[in-house]
C-alpha cells in the first residue's frame, strides 16, 4: 500500500496537471482522486481519495463535453510566455508529469546550463514521477538557449523545459 507522502504527493501532481482524474491500483488496493468542478487553478478544491474494489477506468477522450470545457478554461490561463522570438529553436518537452531536476543529486551540477552544446543523446535534465527518475534527451543536436524550467518544480506532460538552437 501507499505511504500518506506518496499519496501527498501524487496529489499534488494530480492538483497541478491537466487530468481530473486518476486511479492507481496495487495489490488489491485502490486510490483514485478527482478535481471537483470543472475549472482547474491553483487553488482548486481538494482531491477525493477513495478506496474502494478494483474497477477499470478507461481514459476519457478530449471530445466529450466536459472535458472541452476544461480546455477552454485551460487555454484563458497563462500556460507558459515563450520569451525566445526565434521559431526556429526546438523544444524540449516533458513527456509526463512530475518533478524536474536539472541534476541527478542537488551536491552535482546541472546536467547543462544556457550555451552548452549537446547531442541526441545527451541528457539535459531528471524528471522524477512516482519515484521514478527518469533522464531526458536532448533529442536534437544543438545549444542550449533557454532553460524554462526550475530545479524542483513540477511540471506537466508536454510542457517546455528547454529551448534548443539546432545545427
């Protein structure tokens, strides 16, 4: 079973993401959280926590009514100001949500900072969902131009963590 801080902080990330609901099971044991209402901020009202018999939750597609008036909320708030002018610079997104970490151990330094050169295959940063710390690509050879992320904050699925000038 969870421990009462990994259920905190699933919650927070829960909180903070763009999904209403989340269902874990393990052994037998059941936890699902959903926002209440359909507006998402900051300050939302606090997540349910049940347990109940496993069940299976499908996700829900984005067509359905409720969910479109979620992302219509969503797109009213400041997402993230894209400070760079150059629409040539590549992206380098979070593909979950969780913490990010710009170095594998807060005595190290970062795994890059603004004007180093990476490749492919070089690891730019540590995102750390459900104890799981999971190293991130470069994806693309280039030089790092922007870093839009801070060490230990969380962040969602997709969201922009560097800005890169490919060659």
């Amino acid at each position: 079973m969870l421990k009462i801080q990994e259920i905190r902080e699933l919650i927070k990330l829960v909180d903070q993401s763009s999904i209403e609901e989340f269902v874990y099971e393990h052994e037998g044991a059941k936890v699902k959280m959903k926002k209440k209402g359909a507006i998402v901020s900051k300050n939302a009202a606090p997540v349910q926590v049940v347990s109940s018999t496993p069940e299976v939750v499908a996700p829900q597609p984005a067509a359905q009514p409720q969910a479109a008036a979620v992302s219509e909320t969503k797109t009213a708030e400041p997402v993230e100001a894209a400070p760079a002018k150059d629409e040539n610079l590549h992206k380098i997104t979070s593909p979950m949500v969780g913490t990010f970490y710009a170095s594998s151990s807060p005595d190290d330094d970062a795994y890059v900072a603004v004007g180093d050169k990476v490749q492919k295959d070089s690891i730019v940063c540590i995102v750390e969902a459900m104890k799981l710390f999971n190293e991130i690509e470069a994806e693309v050879k280039g030089e790092i131009v922007e870093i839009l992320a801070e060490n230990g904050q969380l962040v969602e699925y997709g969201q922009p963590l560097f800005l890169v000038k490919p060659e």
